[in-house]
C-alpha cells in the first residue's frame, strides 16, 4: 500500500478519510487535525501557557509531542495514583519523555498528599475505583492548573474516547451531562479553568501509529482497574461499526456537536448555566453545585473511617 | 513468525508468509482495535509477512 500523498511505503490505512499515510504524512495529519482543534475551537494560542494532563499513555504522550512540534508552550501534570507496578511503570514512561524534551513537569502523589493510594481510598469510601479515581483527577487536574496559573488544562481525549462515552451518556439518557461532552469547556468562574480536548478530531488508532512512527514510549499496558470497564464495552460495539461502516464514530460525535451548536442559540451558554448554580466550596473554595465539593466530601469521608493517616 | 500480543503479554508462533489481514482473521482481531509493528516499523493490512518476521500486534484501545 502506498501514501496517497507522496506515493512513499504507507504505514496506516484511514478508511474513514479513504486515505493512506506514509510515517511523515501520517504526523503530518496528525498535526494538522490538532491544530484545527484548537484554532476552530478557539482552545488557546501560541502566547497562552498549556498544563498537559499526562498518564503515561498514548494519548497524553503525543499530545504533548504534538503540541511542542506546533509551537505551542505545554508542561505536563501527573497524578501518581499509587498503583503498585502499574503507577511505577506509567510514571517512569512520563518522567523519561519530559526529560529527554526539557518539558516541565508537576507530580501530585496520592500517597504523600492524600496519605493512601486510589485503590485504599475507594476501598475506605466504599464507592468503585474508577469513580474515586475520576473525583480525584478532576479535582487536581482544575486546581493545579489554576494556582500554577496555567491559561488552560489540555487532556488527551481522542474521538473513540468522546464517542464512546456519548454513546454511554445516551444508551441511559443521562442528557444532564449533555452539555458537558464538549471539546472545550470555558473557565466559567473563578476557580475553575478552561479545560480542552485537541485530539478530538483523532481516532485512537491514528494517535497510537503517530505515537509510534515518532518512538514515543508509552505505556503499552492497560490500567489494572479499567478490566470490564463499560467504557471499553462502548469502545469495542463502535469499533465493530466503524468496520462495517467507516466514519460511524465521527459522524456520532461530530453530528452530536453540530447539532449542540445550532441548538446553542436558543438555550443559555454554560457559562450562564454555571454562574447560576456554582459556588466555592467553603473546605478548599473550589468550585462546586453541592454545599461542600466531591473531593472534600470523600476526603472528609475516608479520614473518618479509615484507619489509614489520610490527609487533607 | 513469532508473534507477541498483549494484554495479556504472551507470545505464539504462527506460518507464514500471510498477509497481515489473514494474520488478524485467524487470531480473531478486529484491524480496527490493533496496530501491527514488524520489527520497530508499523505494516498495513496487505504487507506480507514471513517466517523470520518478528511481529507484535499493539491494541489501541484504552480508558475505563
């Protein structure tokens, strides 16, 4: 199979763009479908100072790479989540990439600043992993960029991950989180910051061949605690469609935020909508729906009952 | 061909020369989920491989 650009060997064939890629087209794409993110979209410029949440995977990884190949000024965060080996391991594949690259990176440590790991902490709290797992990344991820002073928080989500969790949001018509499933969500209120997706554009298979072609190392093994994750259930239904049918996980999610944008002209911005029920938390003041937030809540819930030295 | 899999890490031989797709075909993979690296270089579905080839098939799915 050959590029269909440059007629050079191709390493990946895209059915959805009914196109082939040799390694330098294929960053090339790669790069171009980024940056029409964040230019469309209106994420950040090149002025603006980017915190990358990073875990060691492919995403995060070439985001980072991406966004430095475009010019842009990115540092990375890391959440340590205490997982045994697999945390050793994800961490060690992050310190190394930032370092071969002069990249800044921040770490926050569950077991030094929470005192126990994710697993003891939901173990303490009585409620899933993951779901401990997602209150305690958001929480860091908003408040680090916010008192580092970062203009904006950059994850690595890819199309396969916001279709997925579409499909997951509308198979039990949970339309309250809706509005959420954008790629950029606006600093609305002091406290929170602008938060974005510039690899929305990008299936995960195309992410994972640039990560690659250009010897990114990153974790190839899959966090112990995602086994029979419903997100990966999503995954693995659209992937069978988007074989039978390219451009099923696109037309999707993009339908989806077309449709979310014409219909934004008659209903209040997020913005509006978050003034209106927001507050800071009266623990750590960031900002929160409920009489105390999410984090503080479980915090406050894991040093009563658990017997570890848990830290607030 | 020796070919590595992951998740779990584990190694099987199989005959070649095949294409990469009739690879996929016979350890039920959807090309859609994996990446397939000969040697440190990623091949496309109708690259043939051989016997000497070492091959690894990368799944591209993560999250939970």
């Amino acid at each position: 199979m050959r590029c269909r650009k440059c007629r050079e060997r191709a390493v990946l064939e895209i059915p959805r763009h009914h196109t082939a890629f040799c390694k330098t087209c294929l960053t090339d794409f790669v790069c171009a479908q980024a940056e029409r993110a964040i230019t469309e979209e209106k994420m950040f410029a090149k002025a603006d100072h980017v915190l990358v949440a990073v875990s060691g995977g492919k995403d995060s990884l070439s985001l980072l790479d991406i966004l430095h190949k475009l010019g842009y000024q990115a540092d990375a965060f890391y959440v340590d989540l205490g997982i045994g080996e697999y945390s050793r391991q994800s961490r060690a594949k992050v310190e190394q990439f930032t370092k071969a690259r002069g990249v800044a990176l921040h770490i926050h440590e569950l077991k030094e600043d929470e005192g126990a790991g994710i697993n003891e902490l939901a173990d303490l709290v009585h409620r899933p992993t993951c779901s401990v797992c997602g209150t305690l990344k958001r929480y860091h991820f908003n408040r680090t960029a916010v008192e580092l002073g970062y203009h904006v928080l950059a994850t690595g989500h890819n199309l396969d991950d916001e279709a997925s969790r579409l499909l997951g949001n509308v198979l039990h018509w949970q339309t309250e989180y809706l509005d959420k499933q954008g790629p950029v969500l606006p600093a609305s209120m002091e406290g929170f910051a602008k938060k974005v997706k510039p690899l929305f554009r990008l299936a995960e298979r195309e992410i994972a061949a640039y990560a690659i072609v250009n010897r990114i190392d990153y974790i190839v093994e899959e966090c112990p605690n995602s086994k029979g994750a419903k997100m990966l259930l999503y995954k693995d239904i659209l992937n069978r469609l988007e074989s039978e049918s390219p451009g099923t996980k696109q037309a999707f999610y993009w339908g989806f935020l077309a449709k979310q944008e014409a219909d934004a002209k008659t209903r209040p911005s997020m913005t509006d909508n978050d003034q209106a029920v927001l507050h800071p938390c009266p623990t750590c003041g960031q900002p929160t729906t409920a009489e105390t937030c999410s984090y503080c809540k479980l915090m406050a819930r894991a040093k009563k009952d658990g017997p570890a030295p848990v830290r607030m | 061909m020796k070919v590595l899999l992951n998740h779990p890490v584990r190694e099987v031989e199989m005959k070649g020369p095949r294409r990469v797709r009739e690879l996929l075909k016979e350890l039920s993979l959807l090309p859609e989920t994996v990446l397939v690296v000969r040697g440190d270089e990623l091949v496309t579905e109708d690259d043939m491989l051989r016997d000497d080839d070492r091959i690894e098939i990368r799944p591209v799915m993560s999250g939970g």
